[in-house]
C-alpha cells in the first residue's frame, strides 16, 4: 500500500510538472502545430487535385 501511495504521486507530480511546461511553451506549440496542420492540409488538397485528374 505504501509503495502505491508512492506512486500515485510521482504520477500526480509528474502530471503537474508537464501541464505546468505544456502552458508555459502552449503558445510556440500551437504555433508549431498550426504550421505542420497548414502544410498536411495543403498537401492533402494538392494530393486530391493530382489524383481528380
């Protein structure tokens, strides 16, 4: 029991330090993932219109 209390939280504070980094960097990352969205997206469309012909 103890050992699972131990656990619990190292995994509740390994949870809190990765939401505390994701916050703190959310802004480059979303930035980052819109980029690779913009370009998969457009891609997947220049795909559709190549294979429509």
């Amino acid at each position: 029991m103890e050992l699972f209390s131990h656990i619990l939280f190292y995994s509740l504070v390994l949870t809190l330090g990765i939401t505390m980094l994701l916050s703190l960097l959310h802004d480059e990352v979303m930035n980052v993932v819109w980029i690779v969205y913009d370009s998969v997206t457009h891609s997947l469309s220049f795909f559709k219109d190549q294979l429509s012909r």
